[in-house]
C-alpha cells in the first residue's frame, strides 16, 4: 500500500490488551485508568482476520504489543494463528519482560521471531520507582530466556527522561554490548503536547519514512500515534478500515488528544 505521500505501508503494530502489569510513570498516572470493558477487546478472530486482510493489501511486518500482551491468556495460540499467515515474514513482540521467562521457548515454537523489552534502568529501586513496584531481575532472566529460545535480535527500548542523561545511555550500551543485545533509545513523548523525536537505534518518530498502521485492543485503525483519526473495523470491515486510515495518513504526527499509550500500543 503507498500513501499520499509515496510511503510503503507495509507494517501493522497489533495492540491486543490495554491491561499491563506494571504501572509506568510515563504510561499511567497514579490513580490508574479506566480498562476497556470485556466486550470492546477484539477477539482473537477478530485480530487474526485483521491481520490477514492486512496481509493481502501489502503489510509483511506485524508487531505484538499491549498494555502487556503477555498478561492476555491465550497468547501463544494468537502468535501460531498469525505466523500461519501468507506474507508474514516478520513477526515480533514488544513486552516488559516480566512472562518472557516463562513464555519465551512456547513463544518461539508458536513462530514469534523476535522481541523488544521495555527496559528503562539497570538499577532495581530505580526500576521499581519507574514502573511502580516491577521486578528488575525477572525482567533480567526474561532476557536470557528469549536469547536461548532464539527470539532475536533481542532489542532493548529504554526511555530518557532527561535530554542530557548521557550516564544512563552509557551503562545500557554497556549492558547491551555486554550481552549481545541492541538498544534503542527513546525520549519521552506526550500525545497531547506533540512531543516526539526519532527513536536513537531505530526509525520510530521518522515521519519521512513511516510505515505503520496501528490497530487498537478495542479495534480501531491508527495510521499515526500523534493524530486523533482512527477507524472501526467493526463499524467499517477491516479491509475499508485499513484503507481509509493509508488514505488519509498524515505526512506527520500532531497531537493525540483522546488516548494514551497504554490503550495504543506505543
């Protein structure tokens, strides 16, 4: 699919739960959030058609992401169902790490091919400040546990809070070189306000060369995180859905004023 703007689509970001099971400071604010009720959440059908009819109009690349995907139940059987899929030839997972542990070699088998964790601070009370009471070190063994099950590259996504924080860069670098990961560095980003940058290590936040759909937990077609516009494939089909969100992608992020990244997908 190519866009107004001569762009490839060609990639389809799957948010497939608004629940996590931490609580980041830059992802939710302390009181909580209201969670999508149980009959708005597509249904696993719902998302493999999704992703087929995605499939057929040109997309090769989908990326698992939540909330937390690993907290949905059934999520290995939602992995082999899209890795079945003709023209899926790159099939990858975003978590926090903390079920990697447990989920990465049924991961593999099911046909995930690689995984990003989120992973913001190598110092455990820092990492328990950060996402109000996590695990550093289950975090550290879902790492290990998705080299050995050959989901790599394993790439980590750390978050700066601080334009300037160069130490925290270099000891994920380290930590990154140490143990044959690849790092990505993302600044902080507010929907509302329209603050994003390019993600250091990747391409996100490049306008210039996006090539992404999204599809929310709740079934709606974001073609750009920064802009309110988005389409029901319930209301609409999946095929129009898509089509509409290339047709009118924007030629750059604005501002997102109805959701936050939790209920997106990042």
């Amino acid at each position: 699919m190519l866009d107004r703007f001569n762009r490839h689509i060609n990639y389809l970001r799957v948010s497939v739960t608004d629940r996590c099971n931490f609580r980041c400071v830059y992802c939710m604010p302390p009181e909580g959030v209201t969670m999508l009720r149980h009959e708005d959440i597509l249904s696993y059908d719902e998302i493999v058609e999704v992703c087929k009819v995605a499939a057929e109009l040109g997309v090769n690349k989908i990326r698992i992401t939540g909330g937390e995907p690993l907290v949905r139940k059934g999520i290995v059987h939602l992995v082999s169902e899209i890795a079945k899929i003709e023209g899926i030839t790159d099939l990858g997972m975003t978590t926090n790490g903390f079920y990697l542990a447990q989920y990465a070699k049924p991961l593999k088998e099911a046909g995930l091919m690689r995984v990003n964790v989120s992973l913001d601070t190598l110092e455990s009370e820092a990492f328990s400040r950060i996402t109000r009471g996590g695990d550093l070190e289950q975090v550290l063994k879902g790492i290990e546990a998705a080299q050995k099950a050959g989901l790599t590259p394993v790439k980590i996504n750390t978050v700066l809070f601080d334009r300037e924080d160069q130490h925290k860069k270099q000891k994920m670098l380290q930590f990154a070189g140490d143990h044959g990961l690849e790092v990505r560095f993302i600044r902080q980003m507010n929907l509302a306000n329209g603050d994003f940058s390019v993600v250091e290590g990747g391409t996100g936040g490049n306008c210039a060369i996006c090539n992404r759909l999204r599809l929310t937990a709740n079934g709606y077609i974001k073609a750009c995180l920064f802009s309110d516009e988005e389409y029901n494939v319930r209301k609409l089909g999946a095929r129009k859905a898509m089509m509409e969100a290339v047709a009118f992608k924007p030629e750059k992020g604005t501002t997102c004023s109805h959701r936050e990244f939790y209920n997106i997908g990042g």
